[in-house]
C-alpha cells in the first residue's frame, strides 16, 4: 500500500513485527532521527555512491550482527537512493524478508517507491543488480519536503510533471494551475499531485509489471535525459526536463503533436526553472543511447507525444533518432 498524506510519525502502526531495522542515510538522521521510532538504526552516506554492492555487503553483515534473522523487517527512511538500498537488500538477505518504506524526497515518493524496482550500480552503469519486489508499505508524507534541497526539489517536479504528460492531462492542469503553491510547497496541493502521479505509476505497473509494453511509457524524456544526466552530471529531474522537450520537439517534428501543445510542456517547464544549458555532442549522444539498456539491438523504443496526456512508444533506429534530434535542435 501506498498512503500519501500520512504522517511519517504513524510508522510504528504499519510495522508488522518487533524484529525491525530502520536503514537511512545521515541527512535523514540529522533532521529526523531524534524522532524515528525505537528500532535500531543503520546510516548510509547519502548520495549515489552508496548504490554499490560494497555497501550492500556492509550493511548485510551489520544486520548479522544485530540478529536480524529471516522474520526480521526492514524499513528504509530516505529518498531513491536508501528506497533502493534498503529493498534490493530486503530482496536477497536471508532470501527475502519483508520490507517498507517511508519516501522522504519527491522524486522517490512519486516514482522510486512505486513499481517494486530496486537495486544498486555496477561502477557508473545504473542499476544492473537489481530486481522487483514490492515492499509492504510506503509511506509518502509531503511535510518531509520542506526539509529537501532546492534542486532535488525541482528535480523531482520534472517527474511530477512527466507523470501528467504521458498520462494525465488533469494532473498537468492542475500543476500549470498552481505554480506558486507549488514552488513554495504547500503540503495540501502537494498531496493531491503526489497521489494522482502514484495512482498514474502504479496503474501502469499493475498492467505491466515486468516492463514488457505500457510502463516503457514512464520512460519518456529518459533517453535523451539519461544520455544528458551521464554527460554533463545535470541533477536526474534537469536532464529528464531537458529529455522531455528533446521528446516533444521531436513529435512535433515527426507531425504527431500540435506546436501549441509542444510550447505548453516547454513553458511549464520553464516556469520551474527545469531546462538548464548544457553542451553534448552528437557522438557522445550516439554512446549514450547506443548502450541504454532499454535498446534492443539496434532499436530504441522511443516515447513520443501525441497530446498532453497521451504517449506513444515508436520503434525508432539510434540512426533516425539522432537524425531527429539535429533536425529538432539545428537553430
Ligand atoms: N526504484 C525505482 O523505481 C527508481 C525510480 C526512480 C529513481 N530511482 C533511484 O532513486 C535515486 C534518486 O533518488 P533521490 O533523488 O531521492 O536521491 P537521494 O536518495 O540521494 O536523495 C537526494 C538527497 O536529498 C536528501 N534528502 C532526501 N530526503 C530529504 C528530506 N526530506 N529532507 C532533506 N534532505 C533529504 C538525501 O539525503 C540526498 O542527499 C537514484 O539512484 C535512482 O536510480 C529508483
């Protein structure tokens, strides 16, 4: 289950049993550990570099040695990274124990504690251990936000955002509708959009699990974004933001979407400050979408728009996509 609106503090009455390990990172700890509830406490270095299975083999042997046994629970108290750490070590230890979350960054309250994925990088390559399980609960309270950093912040808008365009033009409506309350993060809209992105995420996770057609949707403006994220180190959200109108401009080029749509989706991104400059070159670009996971063989299964709130997924050649892109990005 995923309860949005509920205050973190009601954690206690969703832990199934005693035997539980609260697993964090010391950012976390800092602000809220003096109110996390009585179980022993493991901290993580906050950050990406923690994804690693050097980490995973530390904090297993620590649960060694808190007696954590195969009836034992974790519960992770962070963002992405610790959601991830804290479920892919859930996964495996012991063979599997039951685990949930409290989601304290928005990128990981609307996207990284939905769908069950979890797991760690291998070196720069992202997420290659890994698998899905579903964690018991996840709790997403929109007060934890007023302790982010501005730029994780906005970056975890991109996804919000994303989450509207693809699926649901409501959404998308409701956040051109509301930018300063956003901007200042005000916890009731806050709760409505986060409920509406996770309602959209775990529907297309229902339907498709294992990512086999329909989730390949949650991947639009990551192709571009990911190549943009790898290149020039751009926070997630920025590059995803900067991915999405790369995706739009293309869709508008390729006829699929009106111009006057492509503009609204640039200008909301705008308004929140999302697209950055950055510099990569077209070869760099060919590496980066060459060896994305998501390709098979020599096609790239790319998501395009054809409205707000309605994404298509287009076999495209690395060739013709990057033809694309200098036709969209020639001044
Ligand atoms: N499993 C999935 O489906 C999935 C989906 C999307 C992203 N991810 C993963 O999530 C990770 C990124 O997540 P992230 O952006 O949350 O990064 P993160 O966990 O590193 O958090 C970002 C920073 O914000 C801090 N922070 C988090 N919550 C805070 C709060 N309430 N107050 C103050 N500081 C806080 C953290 O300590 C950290 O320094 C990536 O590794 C990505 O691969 C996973």
């Amino acid at each position: 289950v995923i309860l949005v609106g509920t205050e973190w503090e009601n954690l206690p009455g969703y832990v199934p049993i005693e035997n539980a390990v609260i697993i964090t990172d010391r950012n976390l700890l800092r602000l809220y550990g003096s109110r996390f509830p009585n179980y022993p406490v493991i901290s993580i270095i906050p950050g990406e570099n923690s994804k690693n299975i050097g980490v995973i083999n530390d904090l297993a042997s620590q649960l060694l040695d808190l007696g954590l046994d195969r009836k034992g629970f974790i519960i992770g108290i962070g963002g992405g990274v610790v959601c991830d750490i804290a479920g892919f070590l859930a996964s495996i230890y012991m063979r599997g124990i039951g685990f949930g979350f409290v989601s304290t960054s928005l990128l990981s309250q609307v996207d990284a504690s939905v769908g069950g994925k979890n797991g760690v990088n291998v070196g720069h390559v992202k997420n290659i251990l890994g698998n899905f399980t579903q964690p018991e609960f996840v709790i997403c309270d929109p007060r934890m936000l007023t302790t982010l950093p501005e730029d994780e912040y906005l970056s975890g808008l991109a996804e919000l955002i994303k989450a509207g365009v693809i699926l649901d033009p409501e959404l998308l409506q409701t956040i051109e509708q509301n930018i300063i309350s956003i901007l200042s993060r005000d916890t009731l809209i806050l709760t409505e959009l986060i409920t509406r992105a996770v309602n959209i995420k775990a529907e297309v996770v229902r339907q498709d699990e294992k990512e086999k057609g329909l989730r390949m949707i949650l991947n639009f403006g990551h192709t571009f974004g990911h190549a943009i994220e790898g290149q020039t180190g751009l926070k997630h959200g920025f590059a995803v933001a900067s991915g999405m109108k790369i995706a739009a401009d293309i869709s508008a080029s390729l006829g699929l979407l009106d111009n006057v749509e492509k503009e609204r989706l640039t200008n909301i991104l705008r308004e929140f400050e999302l697209l950055k400059d950055y510099s990569i070159s077209n070869e760099q670009l060919k590496n980066y979408i060459s060896k994305d996971k998501k390709k098979s063989g020599d096609i790239v299964n790319f998501v395009l728009l054809e409205n707000m709130g309605k994404a298509v997924v287009r076999n495209m050649t690395v060739t013709d996509l990057l033809d694309q892109y200098m036709k969209v990005t020639i001044k």
